[in-house]
C-alpha cells in the first residue's frame, strides 16, 4: 500500500494517515516514514547516478526535455525539461501569436 501510494504521487501526511487508520496502534513517525520514503527511492535507483535516474524517469513519463554535456570536464552546464502540457500551451500560444501578426 506505502509503495502504491508513493507511486501515484500522494502526499505524504496523507500516506501516513491512511497508515494510521488502518492501524490504530501504528506509532510511525514521520521522521520513520521519510527514512522508509528515502531507502525505497534509493531501491528503486539502484547503482544509477542522480542524474541518470533523472533521465530515465523523463524518458519515461514522457516529458520533453535538453541537455548539453561537457565531455572534457564530465559536467552537464545546461539542463532542460518541461511537462508534454506545456509544449501544448507554447504552441497554442505561438498559433495565437501568429493570428494577431496577419
């Protein structure tokens, strides 16, 4: 249920509380939950960097994104990313743009 919920990007105190309720002698605190939340994010990643763990989750969902990497100094100087949506809205917005121009 914990995992389940982490998942689908519920909030936390509401993770804990929904734990609570069904377990009226659970005596989690929410420092417990945020060590639980960590070793399982930490599972998940595996032997991946931050950064490839990053990638592989916008890869995943989808999103759009950019970045340039220094291959001399092994340094990423540039990082893009945005939500599908937003792509949408800029172009929506650019055709408007287009129709004032006419």
């Amino acid at each position: 249920m914990f995992m389940d919920m982490t998942d689908n990007v519920v909030k936390h105190r509401n993770i804990l509380l929904t734990v609570k309720e069904h377990n009226n002698k659970n005596v989690t605190t929410i420092k417990k939950f945020y060590n639980a939340m960590y070793a399982y994010r930490k599972s998940e990643q595996g032997n991946r960097s931050e950064m490839q763990q990053l990638m592989i989750l916008l890869e995943r969902d989808m999103y759009v994104h950019w970045c340039r990497f220094d291959e001399r100094t092994n340094v990423v100087p540039d990082f893009f990313w945005t939500h599908p949506d937003s792509m949408k809205l800029l172009d929506a917005f650019n055709i408007l743009l287009m129709m004032d121009n006419m």
